[in-house]
C-alpha cells in the first residue's frame, strides 16, 4: 500500500513572513472609509481569523449596517495598492525560502496555506517575496471560510483530497497556539516556530509535536515536516 502524500498546510504570518504592518494599516483605512466610523480600538490579530476578526471589531465599534463582504472588498483594493510595501517594509523569517524550495522538489509533498486572511490577502503577501509558486492555492484554508480556525484546516484537507483523489497526511506550520489546536482538532501533525509572540513552551504546552526556533535550520525543518 503506497504511503499518502504529506499536504503541508502553512500559517503566513511570523510563520513565513512578516508584512510590515501593511495589512493591518489597510485593515483600518478601509472600515473607516467602508462604515464612516473612526478607528478606536485594535484586537490581537495573531492566530486568528478574518471573519472573526471583523466580527469583533464590527462590535467594538458598533457598526451593525456593513457586511464583511462589503468590507473585504475595499480592504483587498487598499491591500493591492500597498502590495510593494510587504518586501519593503517586511520581511521572510530565517529559513523559509530555503525549506519551501527542498519540499517542492518532493513528489511526495502538497503545500498549501492554511491562514486567517482572506485568499485575495494571502496570495497577495507571499506573492510578494516571490513564493507564489511554491503553495498549490486552490486547496488552502482561508479566513473567509469560517470563523473558527480548526474550520480552516479541515476545509484545506477535504479540498486537496477532492482536487487530487487521494489521501493525505496532514502537517500544519504555524506560530500560534490557535495554529497548534487547529491542527490537533483535525488530527495533523504540528510543528510550531517560535517565531511571532508566542514562546516556545507556550507552544509545546498546547500540544505542538515540535517546536523550532525558527527555520533557519532547514534540514532540521526539513525533518521535523516529514517525519509525520
């Protein structure tokens, strides 16, 4: 019997790379310009998802007259035209290019996002840094899929096995304990970077199967995502 396949599910940010704070700043611009109401009050974003995220803030600053999908339309319009400004005021986290080139060479690997941003968002931050072609897009997990994040990595799954008629390992790479439970509700291996506001024993405590401080050890990265 023949092995399934790996269908490596990325977290983007602090995971692959950090934006700069472009996306956040588009996020603000466009619910002010979108519900006419001025910006107060800022929630955590880190691990999260958009439609959670515009749900909260929608409460926060009692907007009841405005749709998410009104709001991510204008928000990918401020997005597309800040999108230089993701290499430029951003970066990749050590590692990332050179693990993501050694698992395309395997025929054996899938990798896809799994994020909390909404897939216009997505494609746009790692098309940014060149990594476009390094993720098979159609069958990520997105924020507007759902609000829960565990939601996000079971839809990834269902559509990768849909699209290619087979069984997969799932293996999730993220920054976030809510990347680390994701991943465990729908019985993936995780391995968690230390690499955005979450310690590493935050991390391990949450469940994660490996923690690395970073990628920067690509063959140690390497390992960790294909040992299963």
């Amino acid at each position: 019997m023949r092995v399934p396949r790996l269908l490596v599910m990325w977290d983007i940010d602090y995971t692959l790379l950090r934006g700069g704070g472009v996306a956040a700043r588009s996020w603000k611009a466009a619910f002010t310009e979108v519900t006419g109401v001025g910006w107060r009050e800022t929630p955590v974003f880190g691990g999260r998802t958009d439609l959670d995220i515009c749900a909260e803030v929608f409460a926060t600053h009692g907007v009841t007259d405005c749709t998410p999908e009104r709001f991510f339309a204008r928000y990918v319009e401020l997005v597309e035209q800040a999108g230089h400004e993701f290499a430029e005021q951003g970066a990749l986290m050590p590692g990332v290019r050179e693990v993501l080139t050694h698992l395309g060479t395997d025929p054996g690997i899938v990798q896809t996002l799994v994020t909390g941003n909404i897939p216009q968002v997505a494609r746009l931050k790692v098309a940014a840094f060149g990594l476009a072609d390094d993720f098979d897009f159609e069958v990520g997990g997105y924020g507007t899929d759902d609000s829960v994040r565990a939601t996000l990595v079971k839809r990834s799954l269902a559509r990768a096995e849909a699209k290619y008629g087979e069984r997969f390992r799932p293996v999730v790479v993220g920054d976030t304990v809510n990347d680390v439970t994701a991943a465990l509700a729908n019985g993936a291996a995780v391995v968690a970077v230390a690499t955005g506001a979450t310690p590493a024993a935050e991390l391990a405590a949450a469940g994660a199967h490996t923690v690395l401080t970073d990628l920067s050890d690509a063959e140690a990265a390497v390992r960790a995502l294909t040992s299963g």
